[in-house]
C-alpha cells in the first residue's frame, strides 16, 4: 500500500529522492499514516453503507464521523487552519482552548442547521415534484461524485481549474466582538463556506438526510460529520497553543498531500458515480464504469509526466527519470489490475438491482387464464415505484375475455388468497382478502397482519418440488419444520401440497403454531401459550387480556400507524396497557374487495429490496371447479 500510494502521490523527481535513498524514516512513517488515514471512509463504507436505513442505527453515524476525519488535508481544512492558529496562540493555554472550543462549536452548529435544512427542503421538494426519495438521492449521488472527481483531477494536476476563493476579512461586527464570541461567530460564518467543499461523501450524506425526512436526524447526522472534521483543526489549535506549530509542517507538504488527497477522492468519487448509476444499468456495467473511472486517470498522468520527461534534456536527471517512468508504468499496471479485480467484488456490493439481472423476469400487469368454462382476465395495478418499508396497495381485477365483470365466490371464507415470496426464500407471506362491509366480530378474518418468516432452507427439507394441483405446478419448494424450529409445523397443512406447498396452520384449519411448542387452537379471549390470534387481528405476546375492539368500529381493520382501530365503522378503541404496541406484533397491511365484487385489495408493506413473485388463488363463479380446486394467477413486482 505504502508503495502504490508513493508511486501516485509523488512526481519523477520525487521518485527519484526515493529512489536514491535519501527519503527518511519520518517521511515513510508519514506516508503509511497518511494513507491509512485516507482509507479509513473506504472502509467504513465498504461496512456499513449497506446497513438499513434506520435513522437510529449506528451505521451512517460511523461513516458521518469517519468521512469527517478524511478531510484533515483536504483544502478546506487548510485556510481555516489559517484561522483558528493564530487565533489561539499568544493566549495563554485556557483561553486558548475556549477560543479552540468556540470556534469549533460554530462550525459544528452550522452544519448541524443545514443538515436540518436538507432534511426539510428535500422533503418538500419530494413532496412537490413526486419524485421518489430513492430516485434523488441516487441523482445526487451522481451529480455530487461527478463534481469530486472533476474536482480530483484538478487537484492531482490532469484539469487546470480555478479555484474559488474568498479574499475579504469577516464581518466588521464580528471583529469587534470578545474573543470567545468573535471565535464562535466566525465559526458559524465560515461553516457557511465549508459546507460547499466538494467531498465525495457529502452526497452519500445528502442522500441518507433527504430520505430519511426527518430533520433531527439530519441535523445530528451533519454534526457528527462536523465534529470529525474539526478534530484536525482543534489538534492543530491546541498544538500552536502548546508551542508546536503544524502548519509549517502542512505547507512545507502542501503539494504532495493534495495530489495524494486528490487520488483518493478520485476513487471514491468513481465509486460514489457507479452508485449513483446503479439503478440504470446492471452490475457488470458498473464494474467496468468503475474501472474506467479509476484507471484512465492514472495512464493520463503517467502520459503527462511521459511528456515532461521526453522534452528534457539528455543527460544524467533524464536517465534517472526515464527509470522512474519505468517503474511508475510498472506500478500504474498492477494498480489497474487490482482496481479490475476489486471492481467486481466491491462495486457490487453496493450495486441496486439493475437491467440485466431481470432482463429474463416478465413485470406485466396483465395476465390471461383459461378455465374450464371461461377465458378469465386479470389486471395488477399498483403504484410506479414500490419502496421497501413503505405500504404499498396491490389491486386485482378479475374480467373475462368480453370485458366484463367476473364475481369470485368465496374460496375457504375468502374471495382470494396471495402468497408473496423472493428469490432467496427469505421472506414469505400467505395472505387473504376478507369482505370488510358485511365482517361482524364474530366471524374469521385471515391472516389479518402479514407474518414474515425467516426460512432457512439448509435446516428443512423439501418435499414438494413440483407438485401438480388440477393444471397448476406447486409454485415453489414446500419447506417441512416442526413448531420447535420454527413457525410451521407439518401437522397442521392440508395434504397434497395446497395453495403452493406452504401453508401456515392459522390457515388451515384454525389452528396456530407461534414461537415454541405445539400447534395449538387459541383462546379468542386470552393470551396464553405465547399470544393469542383473534378475529380482531391483534396479537399480544407477554401475556394478558386480547383485545375485542369496540363495535363501532365493526366495518373496517386496524390502523398500525396510530396504534388505533381507525376505521368509517365508527369509533376508535386504543390498545389496552396489557396489549401495547410495544408488546404486539404490528398491523402493517390491510385489504378489503370493493363495491363491485371483482376487484381485491391488499395493502402490503415489503421487508427489503428484491424482486417477489406474487400467486394468487381465486375461484370464478359459474366456473365449474372441484370443491378444493382453484385457479392461479402469478405476477412479478420489483421492490426498490
């Protein structure tokens, strides 16, 4: 690493005082810090980029903080270590570390504010133009890397760009404050100016705040970028204060250190762009894209230190200097190898599902059946973009070949059943649709929250790969566990693989089967043997009293946004103290036939991004059909 990093942070005649022996140990030790240093975000990227979402989880904090760090030699730090030098020294050691401390929390606190800004604005711009959190996010990641690596380019000497610069003092009225006010002001009026240093993180940043739309998170989020960045500084505060200045150190460095910088944010630029091109093209492109990125620099600096060389004059620098060449084209080669490799395995790490990974996968919205009677037609709707974590609705409408309104009779108490599975098995849902106008408490609502299993099929076995039932395949592996492994237990599924191989038992036959022990028939008014399952849908687990909401709410289903039966029937019930939200599994879909009895419903929240294939079972009526047997209808939809 130590080696690769010399060979394109340093110029021929560099190579050349390397070559001849007369680099120190200092400078060696300097330059395998500096590079590790400068690794550190890759790293946190690599790691926890991929972690989910979730504004309370540790992962983008980590990278916030660490790409904070990065910026130590970055040309933002360097002016405004200008500033807060000499505004330390001469002091005395306490009023130097407050006028440090003062300053740094200006900075801190401005870009906390334009985190919350961003939150904001990006959530009213979403709100305005319908243009999905994903979708911006992926747009900046693409326009903000591409402006870091013009950036890079310019720093390590490829483009000739000016650079911007800010050449008037502060604010008079910031001059004449105390010291420690003045500080802090100028903290918060340079933070204005730092947040625009191009970095190739800020766009990953940007991203996260907008689709997150919460502005609290989005400000903690910028002010632990923020403290990462002025810990350089306050270091270099304190030491002018102690009497070691380490400026003189940088400047004396300063070339060398922003062409290094500059290759590193070159490549993380590069890898910034192929993320944000990576929900238009497949991973294979983007493995190439980043090569290219990477590599056609390199060779363009290697041909203009190539023309540097040829125009000099023959003599012992020239020799040395073509040997240098030499080396540094021998090093270039091995870098592109490694940057070709390494694109095909970390490239698609971050690589969202493209175009030739579905190129074989059929996402129509329209689907034709023959029955035995009639030629059935069946219309899937539902919304452009599916994000995982949101509700989505799915629609099914059911017409025959003359366009005309087909009724389904009720199929085991439903009008239809839907199973949903991915490719990896990692998540699958058997769900119901129940007709929500005439339900009174009395009666079965199916499966009224989407359960998801984790199946592990290394640890099950399967038994029916392709099961025929009437004209129709088993649509996918049957998976057999018992009730101590897992939620499905053998002995309550209906024989001969039905509805698809995998059916839970709270389906079949009234019987349940949740965490340990035996399948067992609930108890519509307790919480015993682990939760109760009742008509009402809600399930409590620690025990307790299950809730039969008021019957005024008796036409509609649970809402689980505000943890309240919130229906047209009439009036809302809150949970009771027993059955809480924190203590119950979450109502996150519910589904409903519509006035014209041939259109079904279902609100489904998905887990993850994927692509799911949905089966549906339906019965026509007048369709002559064996008691058991159904017709089955299969749709794909990509979850983003």
């Amino acid at each position: 690493m130590v080696i690769i990093s010399t060979a394109l942070f340093m110029d021929t005649d560099e190579h050349f005082l390397l070559a001849s022996g007369r680099m120190g140990a200092r400078r060696i030790f300097t330059l395998l810090a500096g590079t590790f240093a400068l690794f550190i975000p890759v790293v946190f990227l690599l790691v926890f980029l991929k972690v989910p979402s979730n504004p309370v989880g540790p992962g983008w904090f980590l990278f916030s903080f660490a790409t904070g760090l990065s910026t130590v030699v970055l040309p933002s730090v360097l002016p405004l270590a200008f500033v807060i030098v000499p505004l330390a020294m001469g002091k005395g050691v306490t009023k130097g570390i407050i006028i440090t401390l003062c300053f740094s929390i200006g900075m801190i606190f401005m870009l906390g504010i334009y985190g919350a800004a961003i939150a904001l604005v990006g959530g009213m711009l979403i709100d305005v133009t319908g243009l999905p959190a994903n979708d911006l996010a992926h747009w900046l990641y693409l326009i903000g890397g591409a402006s870091a690596f013009i950036f890079a380019l310019s720093e390590v000497g490829l483009l000739h760009m000016p650079t911007p610069t800010f050449d008037r003092g502060a604010p008079r009225f910031i001059e004449r404050q105390h010291p420690f006010i003045k500080s802090l002001l100028l903290g918060l009026f340079l933070g204005n100016i730092w947040i625009a240093f191009s970095h190739p993180a800020l766009p990953l940043l940007v991203g996260q705040i907008i689709s997150s739309h919460n502005a609290l998170y989005g400000f903690i989020i910028l002010v632990v970028h923020a403290i990462g960045r002025v810990i350089p500084l306050f270091v270099l505060g304190i030491t002018g204060i102690l009497g070691v200045n380490g400026l003189e150190w940088i400047v004396a460095r300063k070339d060398r250190i922003e062409r290094g910088i500059g290759w590193f944010t070159l490549f993380a630029a590069a890898l910034v762009v192929v993320i944000g091109l990576s929900y238009k093209i497949s991973g294979t492109q983007s493995a190439f894209i980043f090569t290219f990125l990477c590599t056609v620099p390199l060779w363009w600096f290697y041909y203009a230190a190539w023309k540097r060389v040829k125009m000099q004059r023959d003599g012992f620098e020239k020799e040395n200097a073509v040997k240098m060449l030499n080396v540094q084209r021998g090093m270039f080669t091995i870098v592109s190898v490694l940057v070709l490799i390494a694109s095909f395995f970390i490239v698609p790490i971050f690589h969202v599902d493209g175009g030739e990974e579905n190129k074989n996968i059929n996402f129509a919205t329209k689907q034709t059946i023959v029955g035995t009677n009639n030629t059935y037609v069946i219309y899937f709707e539902h919304a452009p973009e599916i994000i995982a974590g949101q509700a989505t609705m799915l629609t099914f409408e059911f017409r025959d070949d003359h366009d005309k309104a087909v009724e389904l009779d009720p199929y085991l108490e439903s009008k239809m059943y839907l199973s949903i599975l991915n490719g990896d098995l990692s998540f699958f849902v058997h769900v119901d649709s129940a007709d929500s106008g005439s339900m009174e408490h009395d009666q079965t609502l199916h499966s009224p929250y989407i359960s998801v299993e984790n199946v592990e099929s290394d640890s099950c076995d399967e038994i029916c790969q392709a099961c025929e039932k009437g004209s129709s395949a088993c649509p996918y592996d049957y998976y057999e566990s018992s009730c101590d492994e897992g939620p499905y237990d053998p002995n309550c599924y209906k024989s001969e693989c039905e509805f698809g191989g995998l059916y839970p038992c709270s389906q079949s036959n009234g019987k349940i089967c949740i965490g340990d022990g035996d399948c067992y028939t609930p108890d519509p008014n307790s919480c015993d043997e682990g939760g109760c399952y009742t008509d009402n849908g809600f399930y409590c687990e620690n025990g307790g009293t299950c809730y039969i909401p008021d019957s005024g709410c008796a036409e509609g289903g649970p809402d689980p946004y505000c943890g309240e039966y919130n229906d047209e029937g009439g009036a809302c019930a809150e949970y009771p103290d027993e059955c809480d939200a924190e203590n119950a599994i979450e109502v996150n879909e519910q589904h409903y036939i519509d006035a014209e009895k041939n259109v079904i419903m279902f609100h489904v929240t998905f887990p993850k991004p994927g692509v799911y294939k949905l089966f549906g079972q339906f019965r026509p009526k007048n369709e002559d059909l064996a008691e058991d047997d159904y017709l089955l209808t299969t749709f794909y939809i990509k979850v983003k």
